[in-house]
C-alpha cells in the first residue's frame, strides 16, 4: 500500500518521480491568470487565522459544505470563523476522489508544516497550528508568494479600474514578484444584463468620453486599453456564458446601442450582435498591443435564483454550461485571422467535451508569430481536477503539440492556491513517465526534462513576453 502524500504523491513511476523532483518542482510559477488583490499584496496582509485565507471567498470548498447539509450560517452567514472551520473540517473527509482533498493538504503541508489530515477531530490541532503560523512576519501575503517561488502573477482587473495598486506595487523595490494587470471588460460587453447601463455611465466617466453610440464605447475602452499596456498589462480576459458571432452593420448596432442607453431591453440576438462587434474591436486592439487574449466560457450561471438574490454572483451556483458556440468561436477567430488582427489567444471551455474541438480548431491558426499562437487552455474551474487535466492533456497532445503548452494557473482568489501547480506539475510528470514506461517515447531524460521545464515556466515566459 502507498502511504497518503508522500514525496511521491501521484508519481506512479520511477520516470515520472525524476521528472517530478529533478526538474519540474524547482521551476518558477507564472500565475497568468488568477484572480487574488494587488492590494493585499501591497499591504502584505496578515491574515488571522486558516477561515480567512481558506473559506472568506472559496465557492469551491462552499460547495462542499452545502452538498454536505451544513447551514448557510457556517458558509457565508455570521458564524464564528472558528465554527465554519469547524464545519469544513467535518465535511472534508467524504470528498473523497474530489481535488479539494488533495488541494487542502497539500497547503496544510506546504505552508504550515502540518504532515496529518483534517478532520473533525483534527480541526482543532489545526486550527491552533495554522492560527500560531499565520502570526509569523514571513506569513502575510507576500511571505507566501516568496515561498510558493512565484515569479509572476496576472490578476484580474476592470476597465474602469484605477489600478493604483499596481501601480504602489511597480514602484515597490521590495516586492520581488512581478504583479500586471489582466484586462477583463464583460461589464462593458453584457448589455443584456442588470447593470450595464450604470456601468458605462462609470466608464465614459473614467475614460473620459461621452459614450453615445458604439464609436465612443470603443473609444472609451480604446483609452482604457492603453493605459493598461501602460502599467504593463500582459493579458486580457473574456468570460463569456457562450461564444458568439453575429455581424452586423454599424446602423444596426447604434440602434442597439441606443436602446440599451435609453434603458430597454435588447434581445438575445441584438445583445450577440453588440458583444461581437465589441469582441472583435478588442481583439484587434490586444493584437495590436501585443498582448494575449483569454476567452472562458460555456458556463451557465447564477443557477439558484435565490441564493443569487441573497449573495450575489460568484458564490458558487454556476454549472457547466450547455452550449455549442463551435461555428461562432471559429467564425470569430476567422474573422480576426483574415484581417490579421488576431492576437495570441487561449481558450478555455468549461465544458470537458470541446477538448476535441479545441484541439483540432487551434491547429487552423497556427503560423510562425510564436509556436502555439494558440492555446488549448489548462484545465479550467470543474476540469482542474487530475482527471480533467489528463484529459485535456491527453487530448492536447493526441491532437496537436503537447510541448508548446503554456501550463497551469490557479485562477483563484486565495493566497494558497499556488499549490495547484504543484499538483498540476505531479500529474504532468506522471504522465510524460506513464508514455515513457509503456514504451511511448523514448527516456531521453534531456528532452523530457525540457519539455516539463517548458510547461511548468518556459512556455508562459515566452508566450507572455514576460522577458521584454
């Protein structure tokens, strides 16, 4: 029998475990997309104890207490921090199969020494432990950064945001890490949805633009792009409930424009002809900038109508979505490609059975910019599980070029996730030993170390232009 988490947590083979500690767990993080605060950064925060830094906005561990019965109360109600810890603790152990097992321990271990597993009966011990860790100097925010080896970090920013943060941060010769902004414009996308008509009031405001028509949105967000790029924006990102491509003429698209400034609804059709047109400005302008372009999406949101009265978005009642927006996503992209307006671009599908898709529609736009213009994105939200990232892996790999993918990313808002990558990198090794093992590839313990060190950091350096 194999002991639980040992240095040779899910390395099956003796391939796999020289990968692993020869070569892949040395290698820096570059966390391209997450989604932790630039302030809490630069003010190092100190945290009280493990409740919040594990449970203050993780829907994923709050999925798991409510599927195990436990009362809102002791998820985002006014319990103590002590009694939701006491409740997680409790719940933890019938995960089993389930990453947050893995994740969870694997952070006790990382960051707090602690070799044992949380339970019910354990909870306490913990508590105690990670309670005494978390008031030494070395574990603020940016303790934990410098021991998880992270040399990059994109967080996720809003057009209309001030980025003062990074901007303290860029001047702030202690902090070692690079910290950029990732721009995220959906706010200004969605004109289907509650809000927007207030949100572009905020961005003509900021943008300083009169937003009347579909020119000056573009113009405004135009403005915001470059002043992103000047605080060195590497990134974008879309999240998007589906993709879409609907052409229209610019007519058309002041009417729709007009409505949603008057405060009238729009249709589903009109709404998909306005976020076209403005996806398709975007791209061209991230193109032209040279950043990369992220689009997440197939995600159907906001399922539990009451709970999103009560808590709002992100609380953890969204579901893998059930569209197929293939022909839109390929038109979209064919459309940029044709113009050469189409940036580096990763696409991530919340869906596990687009990895095919994705696979074989990536290799369409390939060309000699850089290798792997375009990406099939690391398992991403319900796929980040080792089943997930085998199949995307596999997938990636039986259908186009496994050794110029840009790798894992946490896509989290806690300051302890960068053990995903850790986790990320096991399963990776493992698989490169297993195709090794089976007689797949050859031990050519040189390009096999090059490529897991390409994965696990090359690759994003490269592909993020980290280095200019």
């Amino acid at each position: 029998m194999i002991e639980f988490m040992t240095e040779n947590f899910l390395l099956s083979n003796e391939t796999a475990q020289r990968l692993y500690h020869d070569y892949a767990a040395s290698q820096p993080i570059v966390d391209y997309h997450c989604h932790v605060s630039p302030k809490e950064m630069y003010e190092d925060r100190h945290f009280e104890n493990i409740t919040q830094v594990w449970l203050g906005g993780d829907h994923y561990k709050w999925r798991i207490m409510r599927s195990n019965g436990v009362d809102e109360r002791y998820i985002t109600g006014d319990a103590t921090d002590r009694e939701k810890f006491q409740k997680f603790a409790e719940a933890l152990p019938r995960v089993i199969g389930n990453p947050m097992y893995h994740w969870c321990h694997l952070e006790l271990k990382t960051y707090f020494g602690y070799e044992g597993v949380l339970n019910g009966e354990t909870a306490e011990a913990v508590w105690q432990l990670t309670s005494e860790k978390l008031r030494q100097a070395d574990m603020g925010v940016r303790g934990l950064i410098a021991r998880s080896n992270v040399a990059f970090i994109g967080t996720t920013d809003d057009p209309i945001d001030s980025l003062e943060w990074h901007e303290k941060l860029a001047a702030d010769d202690t902090m070692k890490t690079v910290v950029a902004p990732s721009f995220r414009p959906d706010k200004a996308l969605n004109i289907d949805k509650a809000g927007w008509l207030a949100y572009v009031r905020t961005l003509a405001e900021v943008a300083g633009v009169a937003i009347t028509d579909l020119a000056s949105l573009k113009e405004a967000l135009a403005r915001r792009i470059k002043f992103f790029d000047a605080h060195g924006c590497k990134a974008s990102d879309h999240g998007l409930d589906r993709t879409v491509y609907r052409p229209a003429s610019d007519g058309e698209l002041d009417g729709i424009m007009a409505k949603g400034l008057r405060g009238e609804a729009v249709s589903d059709e009109e709404a998909d002809a306005l976020k076209t047109a403005l996806l398709l400005f975007c791209a061209a302008e991230y193109h032209r900038y040279g950043w990369v372009m992220q689009l997440h999406y197939n995600c159907l949101r906001n399922n539990n109508t009451a709970m999103f009265e009560k808590l709002g978005p992100d609380t953890g009642f969204d579901c893998i979505g059930p569209y197929n927006g293939s022909a839109a996503l390929a038109k979209l992209l064919d459309h940029l490609n044709s113009r050469d307006q189409l940036p580096r671009t990763v696409l991530y599908s919340l869906d596990p059975n687009d990895n095919e898709f994705i696979g074989t529609l990536i290799g369409c736009f390939q060309g000699a910019e850089c290798a792997g213009k375009l990406q099939h994105g690391s398992g991403w939200w319900f796929n980040d599980n080792k089943v997930g990232m085998q199949q995307q892996m596999t997938s990636l790999a039986n259908l186009g070029v496994l050794g110029n993918f840009i790798g894992m990313l946490t896509d989290s808002r806690s300051f302890l996730s960068y053990t995903r990558h850790e986790y990320f990198r096991r399963i990776l090794c493992d698989l490169f030993g297993r195709w090794v093992e089976n007689g797949e590839y050859p031990r050519d313990m040189k390009t096999l170390g090059g490529l897991v060190q390409d994965i696990c950091y090359r690759n994003a350096v490269r592909y993020f232009r980290l280095e200019e």
